[in-house]
C-alpha cells in the first residue's frame, strides 16, 4: 500500500472509530458558504463554528507556556492514529476541518515551527500526497501552534487560487537554473510563485526568497504563508510574504469587531469565519482591507522582488 492509499484509509478509518472527527466532517456538509468577487480574484467565505479553536487560539508566550501542545504524541487524543512520513514526522487527520479532506502533518519532536530547513520536507509532502495542496503558517501568521513544527493538508479543488493562479501573473522575477519565480497581479494579496521539476532547484530559490525577505527585530523568521503542491511532476510553489499577524478588525470593539486570523487558506482565497455574525456581514470590501493590512503594500513588495534580484 503506497502512502496514497494509507492516507485515504486513515481518513476512512478516523471517521468511522472517532466521533469528533466524524461529527466535524459531517458538519461541512452543513456549513455555509458564500463567494465574492475581490478585484477580480475569486474568494469563498466559509461560516466554520469548530474553527474557533484555531482562529481564537492564544499564541502569546505565556498562553502557550502554560498549556499542553497539542501536536506532541505523548497530548494528542487517544482515538487519534497517524501513519509515518520521513523518519521525523507523522500524517494525522485534522479533527477540524476546512477541506473535506484536512491532514496535520507534525513533527515528532517538540521543536519551533520554522520552514527554512524543513522547506524540502514541504515539497517531499506535496510529492507524496499527490492529491493535496500543503500549506506552511508561519509562527505570527496563522499557525495555532508556533512552538510545534508542522505542516497541513487538504484536497485539491478547493483552494479558489489553485485554479487562479496561471492567469495571474505579472511577470517573470528570476531564473534559477530549472526553476522560476514570477509574481502574480493579485492586490492585495502579495504572492511570489515557484515553479520547477527539480527539488534542488526549487530549495535553492526558496533560500533566495527567504533571504530578501525582512527579517523583524525579535524574530527567528520573516513572516510568510507557503501553499505547495504538484502539477503534471511539477511542484507549484505560492509564498505570501506578510507584514502583520492579525487586522485591527481582529481585536476591534463592537460592530467593527471580525474574527478573522488569517493564514495560507484565506490566502489560497477561502476566508474562515468561526462567528456566524462575520459571515453575514463580511464582504469584498473587507477582505481588501483585511489583505491590505497583513500583506505587504505595493512598494514593499516591489522592494522585495528587487532584493530578490540582487541575490543573484
């Protein structure tokens, strides 16, 4: 049994023997969904109550000192079974999903959630789990568990940008030997695109990036959501450069208050509203101004595309 057919039976296994994950599952069925046209990019809002615990999540210092991590083997719950990828990770299901198919892929040690030496097991994943999109939250970009490296997974057809993405570039930033990066014309958002065959190649010019991004005072990495997946034995690679963990409509007070934390879903264009409230009233509008506000402005992406350049 390859690792595609384990995961489709952890999947089928999981829902059958444990009743969040199948009581969750069975909710999306329920769930409402609504699509807006945001300067001409197509975007899903998802009304997704069980998300609270993710959107909600307290990731300052103390909140995660003082809990249990989630992630560790030793905390997850005991109906919770995983199948091993590399020699340092495990696929689980996620109990509460965003895609009809959503896996958590932790590492087995408790260590920091940090992409640039983990990037290549980021393309293994996608290579592996051929019928996924992987997604990396950086640790002030979306990630409920900063203190725990991971990565997550869900189906492909579902991210609207998947489909998007071929029609939207703006053009061509650098060539490293089989690999491109282009960006794309899709502001707000700031997206940079990797594409190659070759594993190396798209290492090195993810190292590229990495490295031209800002670096902020105090941090251990420039902040950033990665989408990863595989095309015709290509990888296809999106990385969203940020410049703020949450809007302002996150903490703000009373009808101006969204509960929106986002991370590389809402970036791959589905928006997750835990509050019912939020789904009803959010619109294109919003999302601008949410994007707006976490992502880079237009001459600090322009900036980084030429610190790209002048890598090379």
């Amino acid at each position: 049994m390859d690792t595609k057919q384990k995961i489709e039976r952890l999947l089928t296994d999981q829902l059958s023997a444990w009743e969040l994950a199948g009581n969750n599952y069975a909710a999306l069925a329920r769930i409402k969904v609504k699509d807006l046209n945001v300067n001409g990019m197509h975007y899903k809002v998802q009304f997704n109550p069980a998300r609270i615990v993710s959107s909600a999540a307290k990731v300052d210092a103390q909140s995660i000192q003082e809990r249990k991590c989630f992630l560790c083997p030793a905390n997850l719950p005991a109906m919770q079974r995983g199948i091993p990828f590399k020699d340092n990770y495990q696929i689980l299901i996620n109990p509460f999903p965003i895609f009809p198919k959503h896996l958590t892929v932790p590492a087995l040690e408790h260590v920091d959630q940090r992409i640039k030496k983990r990037f290549g097991d980021m393309l293994d994943l996608a290579a592996i789990a051929e019928d996924y999109i992987v997604f990396y939250n950086g640790p002030k970009c979306g990630a409920s568990a900063p203190d725990h490296a991971h990565f997550q997974a869900g189906n492909k057809g579902f991210l609207p940008l998947e489909q998007e993405w071929r029609n939207k570039k703006a053009g061509k930033i650098v060539t490293y030997r089989t690999a491109s990066l282009s960006y794309l014309d899709d502001a707000p958002r700031t997206t940079l695109v990797i594409e190659t065959g070759n594993r190396e190649d798209a290492i090195a010019l993810f190292n590229l990036v990495y490295n031209a991004m800002e670096l902020k005072p105090g941090e251990d990495e420039p902040m950033m959501n990665i989408l990863a997946w595989t095309e015709n034995s290509q990888w296809i690679v999106c990385i969203f450069p940020r410049a703020k963990h949450r809007p302002s409509c996150y903490a703000a007070a009373g009808n101006a208050n969204i509960l929106i934390s986002p991370a590389s879903v809402d970036m791959g264009g589905v928006f997750i509203t835990p509050q019912e409230k939020d789904f009803e009233k959010l619109t294109a509008t919003d999302i601008m101004s949410i994007l707006g506000e976490v992502c880079l402005d237009t001459d600090e992406f322009r900036k980084l595309r030429q610190r790209i350049k002048e890598q090379l």
